[in-house]
C-alpha cells in the first residue's frame, strides 16, 4: 500500500507533532478493519493520540483509503478546536478521494513532483504487508 500526506496535512502533522509512525500505526489499525468511522466514498476518519494521552481528546485525521492500494492523509484537527466536519465538507472530501484514490503510478507521480502530497513509508515496511493476514 502506497500511503501519502496532503501538504496541508503535512504542516498541520508537523505543528501538532505527530509522526509519521503514528499516521502507519492509523493505517494499520483501518488495515484491520479498526476504522473509528467511515464515512463512506472511501473517505474515513481515525484518530491519532495526542502526546501523553489518549486518542479520546487528541486528533482527527480524514483519510481517502482503499485498503491494500493507497491512503491519503487529507485533513487534520484537534478534537477541542472542533467536533466534526460539516456536511460540505464531507461532499466535498467524498468528490476528490474518488479523484484522487484513481490515481495512477502518472498522477501520482505529477502530485509528488509538484509537492501536492509527500509519500509517508512505514517503517521499512508497507502496510500492506503489516496487515497481511490480519485485515477483515
């Protein structure tokens, strides 16, 4: 699996200090099937941990994810700053994880390039090989 991060995600990561350990760890969950909610059109949403505690009061990541294929960490907030997204939003995510979860070995290439997405590798091991075996 081939696991990205939007620009936008990337500096929110950085200013929040999440790694990109824990974006894998995420992924390995959803892997699973351990996905905290789906919100359909191949847009989930996990949470990340906030350092020193728990996933409860930490991070929300929105992820366009098509399991054994490719992840795209889109958008990020903290669970004080605000509840959830707005349905606008949700349409919005849905239209261009269809987009961009079509993207070919081109696109994805062009996106990479112009410094659109970052690629994220996990830990000398693909996801999907961490997740081999023990997905539903």
């Amino acid at each position: 699996m081939r696991v990205f991060k939007s620009k936008s995600f990337a500096r929110f990561a950085e200013r929040e200090g999440i790694v990109d350990e824990e974006l894998c760890d995420a992924l390995l969950q959803a892997g699973k099937g351990l996905i905290d909610a789906d919100l359909g059109g191949g847009v989930i949403k996990q949470r990340l941990a906030r350092k020193g505690q728990g996933k409860s009061g930490g991070f929300r990541s929105i992820v366009f994810f098509r399991r054994g294929d490719k992840a795209f960490f889109i958008y990020g907030f903290a669970k004080s700053d605000r509840d959830n997204i707005c349905r606008d939003e949700l349409r919005a995510f849905r239209r261009l994880a269809s987009e961009m979860l079509d993207y070919d070995d081109r696109a994805l290439g062009a996106a990479l390039a112009n410094g659109t997405i970052m690629e994220i590798r996990c830990d000398g091991q693909a996801v999907q090989e961490r997740c081999a075996g023990g997905g539903a």
